[in-house]
C-alpha cells in the first residue's frame, strides 16, 4: 500500500519532473534534512509560472509536513490529479479507486467529475498553459509527469488489490 512516505515521494517526484529541479536541497544530509522537516518547497510556479495553481496545490498537499494533511490514498491523488491528466487517463482513475474500495482502503466516495466535466476541465487548463508561456521542451515534461503520476498510482493501486 501506498502509505503516507508513499504519497509524499510521489509529490516529491512530480515536483522535480515537472521543474526540473528537487524541491530541497543542502550541502550536507543534516542541511537537507532540515529544509524536508522544517520549510515548505519553493513555490512550483517560481519554476513553472504557467503552471496551473490547482496543479500546484495537489503538489504542495502531497509534500504537507503533516501527514494528516495529505491525500489519504491513491485514489484521492489520482482523482485530484485526473483534471489536468489527458482523456484516456480517466479509466485509470476508476479503476484505482475502485480497487481501494474494493479492498476496503477507501469509501468509494470520491468526487471524480463527470467525464464532460473533467475533459472540460482540462482543455480550460490546457489553453491557460498555451496561452500564458510559449511553447518550451518543459510542456512536454509536464505531460510526462502527469502521465507517469497516473501510471504509477494505477500500479500502486493493483499492487494494493493483488497485497
């Protein structure tokens, strides 16, 4: 199962796919333990203005330092996250958060927006980050990261079924 740590890393690792850069870094192990445990991440958009702020708060909510803060599950961060992924990804959505409530991990209740709603979403989302920065190679990152997000909460969730 993907507990807490779990969700933490996989904001950890959507912050650097995304900006290209760790969200903490020190010198010696002791300076970066202390900016994980004591200081927020720099703010993605300082890297990614053109960044969504919705795009930004399911980050900063995967890395709170309060675990009771975070998603409470894979589902919930899939379904957080499905707004900005592409059409196709919303199966996988469903899927996983019909295996967490499958096994009990979870209530079923998840607010996953209607299919029109959700691609609505995201083309308005696609068009804000077209029109507010040119075209960069990073646009493909972005993809690539909500992409891999995707896949990898589909694979924690079967590993949840299949456990």
């Amino acid at each position: 199962m993907v507990g807490d740590s779990g969700l933490w890393a996989l904001g950890i690792i959507l912050y650097e796919l995304v900006t290209g850069t760790p969200p903490f870094n020190g010198e010696t192990m002791p300076e970066l333990l202390t900016k994980v445990l004591q200081r927020p991440p720099p703010q993605l958009r300082n890297y990614r203005p053109d960044a969504p702020e919705g795009f930004e708060a399911i980050i900063l909510k995967c890395v709170e330092k309060d675990p009771a803060r975070r998603y409470q599950n894979v589902a919930e961060l899939a379904v957080a996250l499905a707004q900005f992924a592409p059409k196709s990804s919303r199966l996988s959505v469903e899927r996983i958060s019909n295996v967490l409530t499958a096994a009990g991990l979870s209530t079923g209740v998840l607010d996953l927006a209607p299919s029109s709603e959700a691609y609505a979403a995201r083309d308005a989302t696609t068009a804000q980050w077209g029109s507010t920065a040119p075209p960069t190679r990073k646009g493909g990152v972005v993809g690539l990261a909500i992409a891999g997000g995707v896949i990898a909460l589909a694979i924690a969730g079967t590993l949840v079924y299949l456990g």
